[in-house]
C-alpha cells in the first residue's frame, strides 16, 4: 500500500515535470525577411516587414512571451498580424496574447466558427482568442516588397486550412497539410478526409517551383521535392486501402495488414504522432464515410 502510494506521488511528480519542460525556441531564416521558427507545437512562419512581424499560427498560449522574446532578435518592431493555418491549439493557442500586444488575426472562416463553437459549448467566448478579419477561399496582403497570398484548401487536415504564399520570398507556409516526412494527422472530426488532404498536396505544387522554400506544420523545412515524395506516399498508401476497400476487407482487415503501409514505414514514415496502424484506419475511415 505504502509502496503504491510513493508510485502515485512520482507518477504526478513525473507529469508536472514533463509539462514544465524547458522548451527551446529555434529561428532559422529561410529568405531574406522570412524565418522558420520551431518551439512545441506546428512550426512558426515569421515575415519581417515594414509594418512589423507578421507570423504564421502561434503555438501555446505558455509560450508565448518566449516566442516574442525570440521574435525581438528579429526585429524591434511588435507582431502586427497573425495567420491561423488552421484551429487546432497547437497553432491558435498563442492568440490572445497576440491579440493582447496589438497584433490583427486572420484565418478562413471555419477556423474562426470551430474556435468559437468550442468556446460557447465550455460557457463563454473569449473574443481575444478569435480571428477578426476571416476569408472564405482566399486572401491578398500587399507589401512594400511582399505579396502575401492566403489560399483555402478544401477538407484536407480539417475544413479551415490555408496555405499561405510569400510570391517574393519563394516561401510557402502549409500549415498541417504537410507532415515532412512523416504520416500525416487527418482530423476526420473537424472535415478532414485523405482526398481533400491529396488534393491540398498537388495544389501546393502548382504553387511552388524548384526553388520554393516550404514550412510543414510539423518536421524539418522542406523543397518541392520532399513534399512530391509525401504525396506519392500519400497517393500509394491511399489506393493500397482502396484496393483492399474494393475486395470487401473490414476495417479491421486494412487496419491489421502491415503490407499497406511497409514500404513507408521502413522510410520511418510512422515514427512521428501518427503511426502505420493509425495511418491505415485513418485513411479507411475516410475512404468509407
Ligand atoms: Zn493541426
């Protein structure tokens, strides 16, 4: 009894340590005015203008003064505007401290009903957390040197995505809709499907050229090439489940059969938050809604 009671207390100990946990802000430039910056949660486009600090979803809400403290060495001037790429809380939890210190909120309008629907089910609405300015399928902020377009891909990670195009910098910001390297998270619940998500792909590569610099939502900065390489992944796994879909498999048929997936998954594709076995039902679930 004695002995559990001690495992409980360093169970709790061991939890409010990992929540707590150092987390190191990385900037990295990826063009002249446009940096990459990696904390907890979905990677951090930043675009360094002659307004102020226009940056690309916001992480936790905990991290936010540590990220303006590494937005400073960028520049003195405060974050004027925020695109959300979509509304899960590892991009939008950031929000209101943003809002706080003046900065402007833009996302597709599903983003901003998904966020306040979820306020309004827990008793109240927080409007700080909220974008303020929301596109249906697309958007133009115009620069001095910059041409900033915002492009609404349809059901793909959820049903509020944007990919955000710098047309000077060469940089494009895909938030979730690309996972480099790895399985993607396709949020069913919130609209996603894995047709939408190949579709956000090949649209992404009408957009890009050899020499576009693209920020995943999560993974390392990529090229064309990496993201041509996950669509092929995206596009073989997707007809390995349909053919399986095709011949009368069960859902628990296609999530049990390892072939499915092996090649992807000896490229370590399934080594981040989703793996091959969530990959295969995920992608069944979608082809059969
Ligand atoms: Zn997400």
């Amino acid at each position: 009894m004695k002995k559990l009671f001690i495992l409980g207390l360093s169970l709790i100990w061991f939890t409010s340590s990992a929540q707590q946990k150092e987390v190191t802000i990385t900037i990295d430039p990826v063009s002249e005015n446009i940096y990459m910056l990696t904390g907890q949660g979905g990677n951090i486009g930043v675009f360094k203008n002659e307004k102020g600090l226009f940056i690309i979803d916001d992480q936790f809400a905990r991290l936010s003064e540590k990220i303006l403290t590494g937005l400073k060495t960028i520049s003195d001037n405060p974050v004027t505007m925020v695109i959300n790429t979509h509304y899960h809380g590892d991009h939008t939890g950031g929000n209101e401290n943003m809002t706080k210190q003046g900065a402007t909120i833009f996302a597709q309008k599903n983003v901003r009903s998904r966020m306040e629907n979820a306020q309004k089910e827990k008793g109240s609405v927080n409007s700080n957390t909220l974008p303020v300015i929301t596109f249906d399928e697309g958007l133009q902020l115009y620069f001095k040197d910059e041409n900033v377009k915002a492009y609404h891909v349809h059901n793909a990670h959820t049903d509020g995505d944007a990919l955000i195009y710098f047309a000077n910098g060469n940089v494009l910001h895909m938030g979730d809709t690309f996972f480099n390297g790895r399985y993607p998270y396709v949020d069913l619940n919130s609209g996603g499907s894995i047709k939408g998500y190949i579709k956000a792909s090949e649209k992404a590569l009408l957009i890009a050229n050899d020499d576009t610099k693209i920020i995943p939502g999560h993974g390392a900065l990529a090229s064309k090439k990496d993201l041509q390489g996950f669509l092929t992944m995206l596009k073989e796994v997707t007809a390995n489940v349909q053919k399986e879909i095709d011949a009368g498999s069960s859902e628990d048929a296609v999530v049990k059969n390892k072939a499915l997936t092996a090649k992807y998954d000896a490229k370590d594709f399934g080594s981040g938050f989703i793996n091959p076995k969530r990959m295969r039902k995920t992608i069944y679930l979608s082809l059969t809604k």
